[in-house]
C-alpha cells in the first residue's frame, strides 16, 4: 500500500471516526493473532468487516452486503 501499512490506515481512519463501513481483505488472517491486532488499531467504534484470501465472487458480495447494513442514515 506504499507509505503506510494497513493497521496504520485503521488507526486513521478511527481517529477521523470515520463512519462508512470498512472491508478489509487479506491474507494474513490466517496468521495467529492477526485479526485481533488489526481491530485492535481500528478501535471499538469503526466498522471494520474483515475477509481472507483468496476470495472468491460470492464471498465478496456477501461481505460487501454486510457493510452496506452499516451504512449511514440506513435503518
């Protein structure tokens, strides 16, 4: 991701409480203690939902269907 790595971009995006759900897809999930790092930089108030590679089509719309139940102003 160049200059910054992803636990650095969800530590910014939670102190600019950004409200919009956030998917991130890796894998590295696999590795013990990963996940749990990475919510740990992205707080308890960001909606961070997390996906692991390889990801296949139907995988991929699910999740995003998930965060889209996050959106703002959606009841």
């Amino acid at each position: 991701m160049g200059d910054i790595d992803g636990f650095k971009l969800l530590s910014l995006l939670a102190v600019a409480k950004m409200k919009f759900p956030i998917l991130v897809a890796s894998g590295s999930f696999a590795m013990p203690k990963f996940e749990s790092t990475a919510k740990k930089f992205a707080g308890p108030d960001l909606k961070v939902f997390y996906i692991t590679k390889p990801i296949t089509k139907e995988l991929f719309f699910c999740a995003l269907d998930r965060c889209a139940e996050f959106l703002p102003g959606k009841k």
